[in-house]
C-alpha cells in the first residue's frame, strides 16, 4: 500500500467515525466559562499555593525514583528482548497505562510512595527494553564479534556492547524523564501529592489563578530539565528522590493486602465460588457484550478522530520552527507554543478542556491532538532545519519552503511519526474514561470504585491486547512503507 492511500485511508476512517462520536457540550457555556479561566490565567496567583516546592518536589521526586526503577530494570532485559516471553512481557507492561497501574495499585498500597513509583516504573520497564534493545541491535557489532572465543555473555555486553550505544541510551532517558515528570503530575489526580492534585483542587475550588500559578511552575519544570538535570548529578538526583519518598507519609493498610488481591480480588467471580468454566463463559458474556465491546469502540472512535487531526496539525504546524518560513520572531513563537502544548499531559489538557466543554469526546479529542501534534511538529521541524543546508542556493523562503521543499521530503517521517503515536495515543484515549469519557477507562474505573477487580483485570487485559494489536499493524504498515527515521527522532517519539 502507497502512503497517499494510507493517508487517504485514515482521514476516511477519521471522517467515518466523526457521526458517531458524541461532542456534545452538555449545557455548559464554553464562552463563559473561558472568560473565567483566562482571567485567572492572565493574574497567577501564586500566593494562594500552599507548599508549591513541595509539590514540585515530590512531582520529580517521583518521576526520578521510577524513571530510574524504570530504566535499570529495562536496561537488564534489554539483552534478552528478542526472547518471546521477555517480549511479551514487555508488551504487557507498557500497554497499561500510569494511571490504571496506580488504581490498581492502590488496592495492595495505598496512596504510599511506592504506588507512584511503579505505577511510573513498571510500563516504563517495557518502553526501556524495547528501545534499549533497538539501540544494541543499531550499534556497531563488530568489537563483540572480535573478542576472543569463549567470552561470556555478560562481558560482551559490558565491554564491548553497551559502551557503544551509552550515549543515546543517555539521550532517550533524560527525554523519558521528562515523561516521567508528565505522569508523576498527573498521578496527582489520583491522590498522589504531586502538582496534579493541587491542580485539581483548585480547579473545583474555581480559584484560576492559583491554577494558573500551578501551572507556570510546572511549565517552567519542564523546560529547564536540560539545565538542571545534569549526568553527573544523576546519582544525587536518585538518592535524594529516595530519601525524600522513604520518609513520606502514608495511610497505612491492611495486613495481607497483597495475598488478598492475588488469591481473591482479581479472581474471577465464578472461580472464586467454585464455578466451572460454563460458569466463567457466562460471567464474560455480559462483561463483554455491556462494557468491553462499547468501551472498545469508544476508544477507537476517540483515537482514529485525535490521530487525524494530530496528524493536520503536526503537519501545518512544523514549519512554525523552521527559520526560513517563519522568521526568527515567528520561529521563537512557534517554539514557545510547542514547549508549552507538548508539555502538558494529555490527561491535564483534557481536564482541562473538561472544564470548558463539559463531559464529552470533544476534551479528549483536542488534548490528544493537540499534545501529540506539537510533539511531532517539533521533531518534524527539527529535520526540516537539518534540511536546510542541503536545499539549492535558490529555494525560496515562507510558505513557498514549507509547501514545495519541506513538505515533500518530511512526508515520510511524518507518516513514520504519525504511526509511531498511534499506539501511544490509543493507550492515553482508554485513560481518558477516567474523566468521564465512555471509553475503556470509564469502565476500570467504574469497577475499580466498586472493589469489582476482577472485571477491572478482564478490561485491563482487553485494553492491553487492543494496545498490542495497534501497535503490531503500525509496526507492519511502517515496514510496508518503509518508512525511516533517524535514530534520536525516533526514540523522542516512542
């Protein structure tokens, strides 16, 4: 299949699924209701904010400590990803999103700090040894087939393997923190003491301007991470994230939690009772026909609709930071908008929206695209301006640049880019039913709220293979195309 008629095959399935989504506004007056927030945004107050360096604190303490987990954990199975049960485990791993990890979780935890460590640490695991284990295969081999006959397998890697690929093993975790730092916030909508929960709370207070307040210190977090998160302060940074996190609070639980949830809470219901398997068919049957097929479909119907207009966006917008089409003024804005859409969660952007537009698709439809877009619009600008060099001494400039010598060229990357979120944004559209929305999240939740955890395991388990399956027919497509990216844009996008 051409790119043309991939391309045309996906906006149609996006325009298909547009009749049957629900973006009602739900009796809210979205034109008041901005008014109210941007006054609050345009007169942050950040005195109102109790604690602020707590929050901030804790919120990278906690991306820190399971980044970290994350990344050492990775780093060890990456060797063995080519095995097919390390494989799937992986997979398994990283298609369940933080937040649904969190609840669950919480049932054995509680809200302690290391619910929020490894509702981060465990689906980064996977995404580490999957890219890890790409970055070994892409290094030079040879200094591992030259080593004398007989060298152990862990020397190999030691000496002659991983060196090579260190540097952008080192790249692609510092890029991975600063998505650690994305979930560690929105954990705080959970529960968790980080910036997302006094977001939310001053959200319901309908204090705007102490949220807005909020939301320029994390901002700020954010985009100073190069500066501040330094190698060689990397092991400071992890025992002060430790140390802080080892002497937080926490309401304690229940002794045996943790046996009571693997031996009866997530037990099927009718295995519990003593139930055969015509028990357990039946217990399915509504399970799937009432909430797994509906959420399922509410989740492909959000996703296809947000990774359309993802895509318009990324692909109008990745000029904004090419010199010559924008001008510097322009490209220092366009850079501006960028840092500040691709920095915010889609789970924050869209409770964001919520609170404008009400419970509908519609929030979670503009906080995709509009996070996933300026994602890939930055990294597509970053390979127009290494185009730039190599363009004839005559091409013009402006828009002329963008549409007949930039676009052309970056059409492969961009699909390559498009394919590569799919999977992602399919994994944060199931977590929007959090907020309301009637996708598979919706249903977690529900079951979650009613102690139901063997329904919230079985929905968990559809939404991983949902996951797993987008994300083989994305692979398979970006090989039929042949589709490339350099190494580091890929990795910024995985």
């Amino acid at each position: 299949m051409s790119r043309p008629r991939v391309v045309t095959l996906f906006v149609a399935l996006g325009l298909i699924a547009l009749p049957f989504a629900d973006f009602g506004l739900a009796g809210h007056d979205p034109t008041a209701t901005l008014m109210r927030m941007l006054s609050g945004f345009l007169r942050p107050d950040f005195g109102a904010v109790e604690s602020i360096g707590r929050a901030i604190w804790l919120t990278l303490a906690f991306a820190v400590a399971g980044v970290a987990a994350g990344a050492g954990t990775g780093l060890i199975l990456a060797p063995f990803h080519h095995l097919w049960p390390v494989r799937a485990l992986c997979i398994a791993l990283r298609s369940v999103h933080e937040l649904f990890w969190a609840l669950m979780l919480m049932q054995v935890l509680g809200l302690s700090p290391a619910t929020g460590v490894l509702a981060i640490a465990l689906p980064y695991t996977g995404i580490f040894a999957k890219v890890f284990a790409e970055q070994l295969e892409e290094a030079d081999q040879r200094p591992s087939q030259v080593l004398p006959p007989g060298t152990d397998a862990l020397s190999r890697f030691v000496f002659a393997r991983a060196p090579l690929a260190l540097a952008s093993m080192r790249h692609y975790t510092l890029y991975r923190l600063e998505c650690g730092m994305r979930a560690s916030a929105v954990l705080g909508f959970v529960g968790l003491p980080t910036l997302g929960f006094q977001l939310d709370s001053f959200f319901r207070m309908g204090d705007y301007g102490a949220a807005s307040a909020i939301m320029i210190c994390y901002i700020a977090l954010i985009a100073s991470i190069r500066l501040w998160m330094r190698p060689r302060l990397v092991p400071l940074w992890i025992v002060a994230a430790i140390a802080t996190l080892a002497v937080l609070k926490s309401p304690p639980m229940g002794s045996g939690a943790l046996m009571r949830f693997l031996g009866h809470d997530i037990v099927p219901a009718p295995l519990r009772e003593g139930g055969d398997a015509a028990a357990l068919l039946e217990w399915l049957r509504p399970l799937l026909t009432s909430e797994i097929l509906p959420g399922l479909i509410a989740t492909l119907l959000v996703a296809q609709i947000a990774l359309v207009l993802t895509g318009a966006l990324a692909f109008a917008g990745f000029g904004l930071i090419v010199p010559r089409v924008t001008g510097r003024v322009g490209r220092a804005a366009g850079h501006l908008t960028l840092v500040v859409l691709r920095s915010f969660p889609e789970y924050m952007l869209a409770y964001l929206f919520l609170q404008v537009f009400g419970p509908s698709m519609l929030p979670a439809v503009l906080a995709l695209a509009l996070h996933n877009g300026a994602i890939i619009a930055h990294l597509l600008g970053r390979e127009g301006e290494s185009l730039l060099p190599s363009l004839r001494r005559d091409a013009p400039s402006g828009l002329s640049l963008w549409g007949f010598e930039l676009a052309p060229r970056l059409s492969g990357p961009f699909i390559a880019l498009c394919l590569y979120r799919w999977e992602i944004i399919l994994r944060e559209t199931a977590v929007m039913g959090l907020l309301g929305v009637a996708t598979l999240g919706f249903y977690i939740d529900s079951a979650v709220a009613e102690l139901r955890l063997d329904r919230a395991v079985v929905l968990l388990i559809a939404t991983g293979l949902m996951t797993a399956a987008v994300d083989t027919l994305s692979r398979a497509l970006r090989h039929g195309l042949g589709t490339g990216l350099g190494r580091r844009t890929r990795d910024d996008c995985c």
